[in-house]
C-alpha cells in the first residue's frame, strides 16, 4: 500500500473515531445524532473496504 | 434504558437499513454481468491485461476481440465504452462484434474499455441502473454506467490531477476519466494503466486506424462529429462528406485542439503510429436541462426542455418531437466507422480493411438496434463472454 494510502487510512479511523465519539456523548439533539451516523456511513465503508 | 439511547438506536436501525438496500442495489449493479456474442467474424479474445499486466485481477480489465480476416491488411481498433454513460458506443461496438465478418485486415474491438466506469453510476444525477434493448427473442438488459471509474477501483483523487507526461493541470475528477489519461504509464493510477495498455496494444499490434466512439450533449457545440488531429483530418473530412452525401446525416468535423492534453484524438496520434478518430452522436440524456433522467430519455432522447431550447436555436444539432433515438445514434456510429475504413483503405491499398454483414445507419433505423444482437441462450458457450 503506498504511503499516501495510509495516511488517507488513519484521517479515516481518526475521524471516525471522533464521529463515535461526540455521537456517543450527544443526549439531546436528534439532528446532530442523524448528521453523525450519515457522515460517519462512508468512512466506515472505507475502512472496512466494503465494495 | 434512557430517552436519547432509545433514539440512537432507533437512528441506527433506520439508516443502517437503508444504507443496506441501496447498497446492496448497487452492489447487484457493480457486478451484473452483460453477456456479448462472439460472432462468426470473432478469431481471437485476449484481455486488456496481456498489454499491461498491472490491470490483471482488477475491474479495470476488459475484453479485446480480434476479427482477423482471411487476406492481410491494416488493422482498425474500436473502442467504446470509454464513458459507460454514453451507451450508443457500446451498443454499436456489439452490432460488430456479433455481426461483422473481415474480409482483409483485422478489427480489434474494446467493447467496455473503463469497465470500472460501467459498474459505477453517477446517483446525484439520478442515473437509472440499467437500459434494456428489444430485441427478436426478448429484451437484452445492460448496465448503464458513469463518465469516470468508480472510486472503489481508484481511489483517493489528487486535489488537481497532474496529466503525464505534459503536466498540464486538469480537474481532479478526470484522472478516472480514461478520456483525460492517454497516453497513460505503467506505474500511474489505475486508470493510466488502462489507456497505456491501449497503446501498448496500438503500438505491438501495429494498429492503423484507432476509433473512440463517445456521445456527446446537443447543447455542447462538439457534437454530431468526427474529432481527428491534423494527421487524421484528410479522411475524417472525406468520410463526413461521403456519410452527407450517401447516407444523408450530418456529422462534420473537429480539429482536435493541441493544447488540451490527454484526450485519444490527441495522444494516441502523437505516442504511435495509428490514425486516431473521436466519433460523437448526440446523446440528449447528457444535457443538463432536460426533465428526469430515465430509462426513456435514454432510448428516445426525447424532452420538452430540450425541444424548447431548440426553438430558441440554442442548440448545435436539429432536434424536433421525434427526439435523437437510440437508433440514429447507433447507426451513425456504424456507418462512420466503415466509411472510415473504407477511406484509408483507397489511400492504403497494401493494407485495406474490408468489413462485410455490418449495417448502415439506414438499416439499424429501419430494423432498430435490438434487430442485430444474437440471442445468448441460443449461443454456443464458448461464444458467450459475460462482463
């Protein structure tokens, strides 16, 4: 895997871990709830390389 | 168990339930399967990969048909499908294939050359999935794909792609636009190795006469046309005169610009030997104001936005209620790509390109295009490639 890919790959899992994170620790807004789950969809597909 | 917990899981049910039954559309989608039809011209099928083994075990190989004729002669090369959006190339690619005998020389057909590109889909558009086609026995079903390859085969995009080898800078996008990447390198994106495995395969086959059947919006002033650098212009002049004259369409013809890299009617011109062509048919699915984007605008290519705009003479080709079907795409495409065989042929005696039982434009309007697929359950196995 080139370097670049790696890089690309720990942003993916960093920023998904922050995704599940604040998801986690949100108690009041729906709104935010649903944004989170939504972005987090293609990072997860990323990283589990589901095609 | 709390107010909030109970919403998140609720949230998580409902999206994960979407997410899986649109993905698993579009996962049917990516690997639906077109059967095509080795005619009785066909002598030879190699992959795309025997050029340049980088693309051996990935979704950017494709199948090459070689329709070698009994005499000698040139050689002429199609490939369609380099955008799996603009299915009329594909679609006269396979009227060769299942139907074209050769007398003398040989025809090299890439029937999905960005075979990515035909398992991906363009969604913010509202691209419908697949088009079928009738036919005799039935309806033959195909994928309909996208302008560029699908991320899954190549991914990330650069912010700017850097075209190789002139470095010019082009959209980020067009770097899985297999129409941006000619000549292409061996070790660059996937998409890169798939035009260099073209003109690896132009320059050992000794390629003569290499076609890109593309379509082309009406609203956008290169359509209905023949592209060709300046080494091509002669015959794409003498076969957009001849097509006038004997078949009665218009299809002129466009210098291909110097200064726009990476483009076939460009690069395969300069990095070989072979004669390139870029053939565009209208296509009124592609243009931007035109109503829902579905199976029928495809097929017809008839809308009321469009028919407007033609009123106003906004666009470049004529257009009334009968639309540009499917048909008068498919059979400008047919008869374009013999007349241009035959043109370099009369200039080049000692390597002629004779092709028989293919049909004009005439013939594919009369009878539609359905009228000349082969029906694959009636087909020998070894004669039916899946891709």
């Amino acid at each position: 895997m080139p370097f670049i890919m790696i890089i690309y790959y720990l942003i993916c899992i960093y920023l998904l871990a922050m995704l599940i994170w604040n998801f986690v620790r949100e108690k009041k807004s729906v709104d935010k709830m649903l944004q989170y789950i939504l972005i987090m969809i293609p990072l997860i597909l990323r990283l589990f390389r589901a095609k | 168990m709390s107010r909030h917990l109970i919403y998140k899981l609720v949230l998580i049910i409902i999206i994960g339930g979407i997410t899986l039954i649109g993905g698993l559309q579009l996962y049917q989608h990516r690997h639906f399967q077109t059967p095509m039809i080795a005619g009785p011209g066909v002598t030879k099928v190699k992959k795309l990969s025997d050029y340049e083994p980088g693309l051996k075990g990935t979704m950017a190989d494709t199948n090459v048909f070689f329709l070698k004729g009994s005499k000698p002669g040139g050689k002429m090369l199609v490939i369609a499908g380099t955008h799996s959006n603009e299915p009329a190339a594909l679609l006269s690619s396979l009227i060769f294939l299942e139907n074209s005998t050769v007398e003398k020389g040989t025809l090299i057909i890439i029937p999905q050359f960005n075979n990515s590109g035909g398992r991906n889909t363009r969604s913010g558009d509202g691209y419908p999935l697949y088009f079928e086609i009738s036919t005799p026995w039935g309806q033959k079903k195909f994928r309909m794909g996208n302008r560029v390859a699908s991320p899954l085969d190549q991914w990330p995009d650069p912010d700017v792609y850097v075209h190789y080898p002139d470095r010019q800078l082009l959209s980020y996008l067009d770097i899985r636009n297999t129409n941006r990447t000619w000549p292409g390198r061996p070790n660059g994106a996937l998409m890169e190795k798939v035009t260099y495995a073209a003109m690896e395969l132009i320059r050992k086959e000794n390629v003569d006469l290499a076609i890109d059947v593309h379509g082309a919006e009406t609203m956008f002033p290169v359509t209905n046309c023949i592209v060709a650098p300046e080494k091509s212009l002669r015959i794409a002049t003498m076969t957009s005169l001849t097509l006038k004259a004997t078949e009665g369409f218009d299809n002129h013809v466009e210098p291909s610009p110097q200064g726009f890299r990476g483009l076939s009617h460009r690069e395969i011109g300069d990095f070989s030997d072979a004669l390139p062509f870029l053939l565009e048919a209208p296509i009124p699915f592609l243009d931007q104001p035109t109503g829902p984007k579905t199976e029928d605008l495809l097929l017809k290519g008839k809308d009321p936005f469009l028919l407007k705009l033609s009123k106003k003479g906004k666009l470049f080709v004529p257009y009334d209620e009968t639309g540009w079907p499917m048909s008068k795409r498919v059979g400008q495409h047919c008869s374009a790509i013999l007349e241009i065989a035959q043109q370099f042929s009369r200039r080049n005696p000692k390597r002629t390109i004779e092709i028989k039982n293919t049909p004009l434009y005439s013939e594919v309007i009369k009878n539609g295009v359905g009228f000349y697929y082969k029906d694959p359950s009636k087909a020998h196995k070894k004669n039916v490639f899946y891709n």
